[in-house]
C-alpha cells in the first residue's frame, strides 16, 4: 500500500457530514493519485476531496457542490458534483 492510498483510507473514515450542501471550485485534483481540494466560502476555506466521494470527473477550475465531513484527519468533500 503506497502513501496515497493510505491517506485514502484514512480519510474514507467519516465520522459525521453535513446536511448543508455548499458550492466551491476545484483548486487542484490529480487524477493519477486521485485527489485533490475545493476552495469555498469565497476563497476563504479548503476542504480535501478523494475520487471516491466524486461522482464523475472532476478537474481544476470546476465548479462544484458537496458536503463537508469531519474524519480523522480533518475535513473533507462528500457527494461532490460537478456543476453543469
């Protein structure tokens, strides 16, 4: 197991997520180490989002909806989807 899919398990570990549905943009996504981060709140705040919790594709300057979740390690994206 590489160190990319061990910060995938340990962020796949939710812990409680919000009902709030935000919108943000992708400020950076890898697609080969399959992750990456939605800035918010006007640029104020970033979240971390793994491919497991996108539906479809997601690449950088997209604008997306999600919810937020708290795990272990910090916050991170949920149901993310890319806005048409």
């Amino acid at each position: 197991m590489n160190i990319f899919q061990k910060i995938a398990n340990l962020f796949s570990k939710k812990e409680s997520t919000s009902s709030t549905v935000r919108e943000g943009v992708v400020k950076f996504f890898n697609r080969n180490k399959k992750f990456g981060f939605i800035s918010y709140n006007n640029g104020k705040d970033e979240v971390f989002v793994h491919k497991s919790d996108v539906t479809g594709q997601i690449r950088k300057n997209d604008k997306v909806t999600f919810q937020v979740t708290k795990t272990k390690k910090g916050l991170a994206a949920v149901n993310v989807n890319r806005i048409k």
